[in-house]
C-alpha cells in the first residue's frame, strides 16, 4: 500500500486512481475490524446464554429479574392436564376395573370423576379422592362393552376426560366328558356335568338345586304317564315316562344359557304308570337334538337301535361330534320303539336324569 502511496505522488496521471484504491482499502480494513467485533460480542453473548445487541440498563435488569422470580412463585392458574393413560379391564361376567395414570399436575388435583356412557348420553357415576389411581364397578351385563372417561378436579375447575372402553367377560365354564362315567358303573350322575353346575348356582354354591325347581331350565315332555316333569334333571333315580304315544319327547330350554354339547348321559326311569316291574323300557332308537327356537331343530346325534341302555346298565354317556354352535333348547325324541318292543309300552320315552357336556355360556 505505501508504493501505491509513493506511486501517487511521483506521477500525477496515477494519482486519481491511486486514490481511489486507498479509499477501497481503508474500507475493507473498516469492514474487518467492524466484523471481527462483532464476532467477539457475538461469542459472549452465545456464552452468557442470551443473544444481545446491547447491555440494557440496571433497572430494566432488576425488572427482569423480579419477573422471572414472580413467574416461579405464581401455581399455575389453570385446571390440571387428563391423565397420562386410562386402561379397563374386565373383572368377569360383571365388572370393570379402571386404572389410570396421574398426569404431571396431579398435585393440584382435589378429585377424581368417573363418567359412563350409556344410552347415547354420558353419565357421571362417581368421585374419589385424589390419590386414587383404580376404581371397580360391579353389577354391570355380561358380554357388553362400556365406555367409561376419567379427569383430575382441581380449585380451578375440572380437566379434559381421558376416555376408554372395555367389554365385560361372558361366563364359560366347561365340563369334559367323565371317563370315569361308563355304562352300568352306577346310577348317580355326580358331581360334574353343565346342569350340575347350573344347579349350584354357576359353580358358587356346594348345594345342588334341580334348575327345573328354580326356572333356570324349562323341561316339557310330549305327554305324562306319572313322575314329575322336574326329574328330567334329576341327579339321584327318579319316576318320569310319557304315555305310550309314538315319537315322545323331552325338551329343555335354558332361560339364559347357551349350550355347546360334546357328549351326554341319560339314566333310565324307576318303573311308574303302567310300567311293568323287571320290564326295560330303554330307548334303542331316538335323536339328539338341538334348537334356538322351538321350531328348527338341528340333529346333534342319531342313534339306531342302541342297546346302551338296560336294567343292569341304566346309566349311559355318549360322546358327540360337536358343532361349535350354542343352542339355548334340547331335545330328546324317540324315532322307534323302545325296549319293550310288544304292546303295552313300546313308545313310551322313561327317562329321569340328563346331564350334558361341553361349553355353557351366558347369554
């Protein structure tokens, strides 16, 4: 630069544009070191954490500060956030446990709400206290899907609902065909069978109760000669026999169960009517049927003359090809003659006691 300045006095032709090359030069020198200052105080500024032109005056510091100190001692003026998660699970055939998550702001939560929906409208069901984290409804359908929503109630009002929804269980219970249960080993059913655990009340209870006596199961027979239509279930021996018409039946309707059968077992009836004593009336030929509606059956087994059935042999268990189909009525029918096989008998159904076995549900 200093020969460009010497150059500029020495010859008079260069001294225009001499001068206008130093003029270029002090302002790029202006321009770096202007740059390189700003560079320094941008670095700072990055270091203490905040970007800044300029240093703003002590009292606009202060108030700074003093704001910054009121925004952590003031609680939040708003109602609490939903919880985090809501989950529900089926307890059984008629309950529902609710588990939920409290969201960050649960500190400041006074309560719990538990809504239902029902009927297209929701409904608030219940409140807890604030430490809650479950809650259990009980008595609700089986085999039904519920919507439930929970939210946190704070002094400043409630929060957003945090939703689900859950289906309740359907009662199943299963009974395999006894291996133990074979032809003449005796004359009781036991303890085991889907209409024994009817009778104690869905497995509840250690007492049986014929469910024909309490409604569970409706029995009806084409027509009675003598017994009881009730001893269709019995567990014990018993009297039951329809009268000497052809193609007689029992049938057994289940007022709130679905059955799936996969075998059964019938037991003969002790002589009554015009039975004759030491005389086998045993079925040899009927059907076993099933139905959702009283008028279209569906065949489940058809035996031809089976001589299962005798009076050294009175009880006997069959196993079935199963449907995988639940059927609310059953149906015993005879298609032939019975044991008897003369006047006097031969079409008569006597049996007292059925049992089944497979799958029975609630309906």
């Amino acid at each position: 630069m200093a020969s460009k300045i010497q150059a500029a006095l020495n010859d008079p032709q260069a001294k225009a544009s001499a001068l206008v090359t130093l003029v270029q030069e002090c302002d790029r020198l202006i321009a770096t070191k202007e740059s390189a200052e700003m560079t320094n105080t941008g670095a700072k500024a990055l270091k203490d954490g905040v970007m800044r032109i300029g240093t703003p005056p002590k009292s606009e510091q202060g108030a700074q500060e003093n704001s910054k100190a009121n925004m952590q001692d003031t609680p939040r003026n708003s109602p609490p956030e939903a919880p985090v998660e809501l989950q529900a699970r089926s307890n059984g055939c008629d309950a529902i446990t609710l588990a939920w998550v409290p969201p960050s702001s649960a500190a400041a939560i006074e309560h719990y709400e538990i809504r239902q929906h029902e009927e297209g409208e929701w409904h608030l069901i219940h409140k807890c206290d604030h430490n809650s984290i479950t809650y259990t409804l009980k008595g609700l359908a089986a085999s039904t899907r519920y919507c439930f929503g929970v939210r946190g109630v704070s002094k400043y009002g409630p929060g957003p609902w945090k939703s689900c929804t859950a289906t309740t269980a359907a009662p199943m219970y299963y009974s395999p065909l006894p291996g133990e249960l074979k032809p003449g080993s005796n004359s009781s059913f036991g303890r085991e069978g889907l209409i024994y655990w009817i009778g104690t009340q869905e497995g509840t209870s250690t007492d049986w109760r014929n469910p024909a006596i309490t409604g569970d199961i409706v029995v009806n027979v084409s027509s009675k000669d003598a017994g009881n239509t009730n001893n269709a279930l019995a567990r014990a021996p018993a009297k039951l026999c329809t009268k000497n018409d052809a193609n007689s039946w029992i049938t057994l309707k289940f007022a709130k169960y679905s059955i799936t059968i996969h075998g059964y077992a019938l037991r003969l009836s002790r002589p009554c009517g015009d039975m004759v004593e030491g005389v086998c009336y045993a079925p040899r030929s009927w059907l076993l049927e099933a139905s959702n509606d009283g008028i279209n059956w569906e065949l489940i087994h058809d035996h031809r003359d089976d001589r299962s059935l005798s009076l050294e042999t009175p009880v006997a268990l069959w196993k079935v090809t199963s449907t995988d189909i639940g059927f609310n009525q059953i149906r015993i029918r005879m298609t032939g003659q019975n044991a008897r096989g003369t006047e006097g008998g031969r079409n008569r159904l006597a049996i007292a006691g059925i049992e089944l076995y497979g799958i029975v549900m609630v309906k």
